[in-house]
C-alpha cells in the first residue's frame, strides 16, 4: 500500500524517483506524483492511473533532489489534486504520506480553528498544516517536523521535501522505510527492491526514528530529539529484471514461475534449518499465522506440522490474536508467514506476542523487511520478486518451506528434497499449451455465474480457501470455500439448478468424502468440477492434474490459479492489478 521515494545525488533527479516508483507498483496504487527541489522552487506534478513510461510534461533538469509517492486512496477519492505530495500553502515544502492519521479529523478542526484550509479531504494534507504550524515556534525545520509527527496517531510514514533548508526530512513510525547508501548519494523507499543494483549498504529506518538528508545525513529520536547512529548493513540484494519476458501479465508468468520457485524455497540444507527445529522440539505450543493468502499458507504448514512432524500446531489469524495473548509465554512458538513482511495485522501480532516473550520465527519473501529482521528465526521462500499483487508463486514457496521444514524434524530431510524435485518436474511438464487450452474449456460454464463453490478437506482445506480466494481476487466473482464435512450443517441451502461447486481431491482418506459430498450437491442440480488426477463419474468437468503425493497441494491449487488467471482476462480484467487491492497492506 502506497510506495516513499526520495533521492539526492547525481543523475536526473525525476528519472531516479519515477524509476523508484515502477520498482514498487506492486504495492498497489491508484495515483501517483513527483516533486523535486530546482534552483526555481519545487517542482511538483502529479496523476492518476499507472504510471506507465512514467513521462512528466515538464521534467526539470536542474534538480537536485525529490520525493515521490504511489497512493492507494483512503481518504478522498481517486483525484490529481488528492494524489501526493501535497504543498504546503506558501510552496516552502510538500509532504508525502503512508499510513493513516487516526485522529486527523481532531487536527483537521484544531488547524482550521486557527486559520488553515483545506482543499482536499485527505489525511495528508493535515499533516502539511501541521508543520507549517509548528514551524512558527520550533527552532528548525526538523523540529517542526518532529513535534508535528508527535500529534499523529496511528501508523504513520512520512517524507518532507523542504525549499529553504535544502533538505529531505522523513519520519517512520509502521509503515516501512529503508535508506540506501549511494557511491554519490542516499536513496530512500519503502522497500529494498528499488535499491537493488544501487546501494551496497542501506540503514534500516526504525519506528520512531527521523532522517534527515541535506549535505550530509543524520538520524535522530523522534520522542526526545537526540542524534542517533544505527548501523549500516550490506544489502544482499542482487537486482533482478521486472519484466514480463513474453507473457501478457506477470500473473501468468509468475504462475509459471513455480516450477523454478518450489526448488528455490527448499534450498535450505539442513544445517541452516536445526536452529528452528530445535525450537519446535522445545516449544509448548507452536502457532503460525498470517494474513490472507499468507494465512492459508500458515494453516497449511501448521497441518504439515501435525501431520508430518507429529506437533500439536495450529493456526491463528494475525488479526484474531488477541483472545489468545493471555495463554502466551516464553515457551511458545510462533511461526509468521508474510509475503511482504510489513503486514500491518501481522507485524501487530508478532509484537504482541514479543510482549509475552514469545519466539518469533518467521517466511517472508521480502529481504530486509520488518518482519524477517524482529523475527529471532528469520527465513525467506526467495521466490523472486512477485509484481502481480494477487500472490501465486509466493505462496507455493511458502507451503513448500513449511513442507522441508517438518519432514526435517521428522529426520527426513533429503526424502523431502527428493519429492519436491519431483514436484518442480511435474510443474514443468503441467505447464503446457494443452494444459492452459484445457482450463480455458471452463470459461463458458462459468463466465456468467454469480456464486461458486469450492470443496475440499484435510490436506486440501486450506487449498479450497486459497482457490476461491483467487476467483474472488482476479475475477470479482462470489466464491466460498467449505470443509466437504460444512456440507450438510447449513450449505448445502445455497444449492441450486447450475451452481458450479469444485472438488479438490486427493488420493488420501478423504477422497470419498469428497465424492460423496459432490453426488449431494449433484443430486440437487450442482454443477460439478473436479479439479483430480483421475476423472470420476460425480464429475461433471474434470480439471486433470499431476497426483503431488505429499504436495498434492501444490499441483491442486496451480489449476485453481490458471482458471483465475484466464476467466479474468476474458472478462476484460486486469489480474496484475484487481480493483481496490493492495499488495503490501500495511494499514489496518
């Protein structure tokens, strides 16, 4: 959710932030801006939509520093004029925010009380006020920034470009914010990917810390003032080509991909993975937990956990952890899973769960994230950079590490190697033209349909949810997912004449299960998907796929997200991006 840029240094200034600003689309974004300091005053343009070759009408060419800002709307609509940066009324300086000012309504009235007004109904431009007010009494521009960031509530990050002192100020609090150290200059964003290639070393911005970038760069304490001097660390990020190398969208590539990330995410040995196998063996209790497509990706290795490793492990939604704090301590064990790592939901419960003195392990995919670096068993599924917002390869990765992981304790480390080779073998050969030719054969039974079901049980429960998740995602289509045993305590109510209800069916003990629940839903007019390795007379389509064994969860949900991928696109959707979806939330 929204993407900071600022820069100093040498080069076109509005070429390094609008190259910045591409490097984080994935973020998700509605409209996006640009200012830059010139020997004139401060530059500042600002549109709606993608940002696309990124051209300004009137690019500067003596700048020589700027921010710029993606915004994802939260207060105020999808306008120019609500975009960022916002100005300050008499242009000394412009603001750019991520985050929201739980309490800007209360500012808003005390700032129009003595004066101000406002032109937009955004957060943000409160914030502009704000300092413009402080500045009448502080003794810097920095202070000024400093005592007006105090006043704010709720989780908030921003960066000041400022006319008169020449400088760049910015200000952490929740949302993340990274300083990459230049040969000839500093580079700041709202994660490492746009540092990639650039900076050899970055210093990892703390909430509650300020930065401040003029001819040199300083850091301070945003509660007392005092200087502070964290630590440069070397960014073991190697810059990786967005492209999308022939494929229509980066939702199918990164569909694609898969073959190459299941093998990617369990390039761990089995040395680097004791440490947290010995944790697991001295915990009392183990959870993992997550946040959307990374909360299916927890419950999945959570039930790996139980059923491979033998451990009472269970899975919690980040946002549902409170209940549970109380029964929390030192002997407990909580496994994150995150695919930015700067989840809001998730990095609250994390530090709520530190507050209790819980371990913290943690998969991200993000290095240098907030997550991966409060976390005391840091891991990462090194699926690459994932552009689409709707997360494919990301969370097979995610379910593959949680797979090495438990077949390790249970002392089966290279059997567990063996069998995910063979899954990214089977993947390849999936991932064919009369594999996609097959899935496009369901469009038109399902292009209409208002209501869509999805069955699966034990192995494959979690796969159910993460399948009907995508439709929802890329496809704006109602789609639930319930345990086969739901099926007759209330759903089976919503069946009627052609509604599409999927099976995901594996070869285990819940196959029957599921084709019995498939004849019911059948008997009363359901139009029945098979999504199996072998067809089946309940099935009225059948979506063929590899048999995955221990991973079956894998070859079954890649159909699910093929099918998502191309009934969106027929639609006249863009999968890249759905409508008001964010890829790193990192805003309650």
């Amino acid at each position: 959710m929204c993407g900071i840029i600022g820069f100093k240094g040498q080069g076109k200034v509005t070429d390094q932030l609008v190259e910045g600003l591409k490097r984080m689309e994935y973020r998700g974004y509605d409209s996006w801006g640009v200012a830059a300091l010139t020997k004139n005053g401060i530059f500042l343009e600002k549109k709606v939509g993608a940002i696309g070759e990124g051209k300004l009408s009137r690019p500067p060419a003596d700048a020589t520093m700027g921010i710029a800002h993606t915004r994802w709307a939260t207060h105020g609509g999808v306008t120019q004029e609500n975009a960022h940066p916002h100005a300050s009324s008499d242009g000394r300086f412009v603001v750019a925010q991520n985050g929201i000012v739980e309490n800007y309504l209360e500012l808003k009235a005390m700032l129009t009380k003595v004066g101000y007004q406002f032109k937009t109904p955004t957060d943000t431009e409160v914030i502009v006020h704000l300092i413009h007010h402080r500045l009448k009494q502080a003794s810097s521009f920095r202070e000024a920034v400093r005592q007006a960031f105090l006043k704010l509530a709720g989780r908030n990050t921003i960066i000041v470009l400022d006319q008169q002192t020449k400088s760049i100020v910015a200000v952490r609090n929740g949302s993340p914010l990274v300083l990459g150290h230049l040969p000839k200059g500093v580079l700041l964003a709202s994660d490492t990917l746009p540092l990639a290639g650039k900076a050899e070393t970055v210093t990892y911005i703390d909430d509650m810390q300020l930065v401040v970038v003029d001819g040199d760069v300083s850091f301070y304490d945003v509660k007392t003032g005092r200087t502070l001097h964290p630590k440069r660390q070397k960014l073991d990020l190697v810059e990786q080509k967005v492209d999308k190398e022939g494929y229509d969208h980066f939702m199918l590539k990164e569909i694609v991909e898969q073959q190459h990330t299941v093998v990617e995410a369990a390039s761990y040995s089995e040395k680097e993975l004791v440490p947290l196998v010995a944790a697991l063996k001295h915990a009392r209790n183990i959870y993992t937990i997550g946040s959307g497509t990374a909360s299916y990706a927890a419950g999945q290795v959570a039930y790996f956990l139980r059923t491979i490793a033998l451990l009472p492990a269970q899975e919690l939604r980040a946002y549902e952890v409170d209940s549970y704090l109380p029964f929390f301590d030192s002997h407990d064990l909580l496994i994150v899973v995150s695919q930015s790592g700067e989840t809001a939901d998730t990095l609250e419960a994390v530090r709520k769960a530190q507050i209790e003195r819980v371990k913290i392990a943690s998969i991200v995919n993000m290095i240098g994230s907030t997550l991966s670096r409060i976390s005391d068993y840091p891991y990462f599924s090194r699926s690459g950079p994932e552009i689409c917002v709707v997360s494919t390869k990301a969370y097979t990765a995610q379910i593959v590490w949680g797979y090495l992981l438990a077949m390790t304790y249970a002392g089966r480390f290279e059997l567990a190697q063996k069998r995910i080779h063979a899954l990214a073998k089977q993947l390849k050969t999936y991932f064919q033209p009369k594999t996609f030719t097959t899935i496009k054969k369901l469009i038109p039974e399902l292009e209409k349909d208002q209501h869509l079901f999805v069955l699966g049980k034990g192995q494959h429960f979690y796969t159910g949810f993460e399948s009907a998740l995508k439709l929802k995602e890329t496809v704006y289509m109602h789609c639930e997912s319930f345990s086969a045993g739901e099926l007759k305590h209330g759903v089976i109510t919503l069946i009627k004449k052609g509604t599409p209800v999927f099976g995901i069916l594996g070869d285990d003990q819940y196959k029957n299960d599921l084709l019995v629940a498939l004849a019911e839903v059948r008997a009363r007019g359901a139009k029945t998907i098979g999504i199996a390795a072998e067809n089946n007379e309940f099935f009225d389509l059948h979506v063929p796929t590899p048999d995955g064994g221990d991973l079956d969860v894998i070859t079954k949900v890649v159909p699910c997200q093929l099918l998502s991928y191309f009934l969106a696109v027929h639609l006249g959707n863009n999968p890249d991006k759905p409508r008001n979806l964010a890829k790193s939330v990192t805003v309650k």
